[in-house]
C-alpha cells in the first residue's frame, strides 16, 4: 500500500512538510506518481524501526 504525504504526517504526528524533506532527503524512500508523492508503507514501517532503535524509550 502507499501512502500520501498527509497520511505518513498524521501516523507520525509532524507537518506534511517534514516528511517532504525526509523523503528529498532519502530517509523515507518514496516514489512519484505525476507530481505526488507517495510512501510504500513497508517503507515507513523500516523508518520508525529505525528511529526506535536511535531513540529508544525509557
């Protein structure tokens, strides 16, 4: 499934425009449909992995 900006934002409680600048950044794979943006959520499940492993809770 893949997932629109907006929607990555919400799960992830930031403004749309952070996940734009994780994905120009490669952080969050992505891919282009015509001039939107779109987030395997595969891929968004291995960028929260990540970011728990960095910061884990206490």
């Amino acid at each position: 499934m893949y997932l629109r900006l907006r929607e990555v934002a919400e799960r992830l409680n930031v403004h749309r425009n952070t996940i734009q600048t994780l994905c120009e950044r490669g952080e969050i794979p992505a891919i282009k449909v015509g001039s939107q943006t779109r987030i395997p959520e595969e891929e968004l499940n291995k960028y929260i992995e990540r970011q728990q492993k960095n910061f884990p809770a206490k």
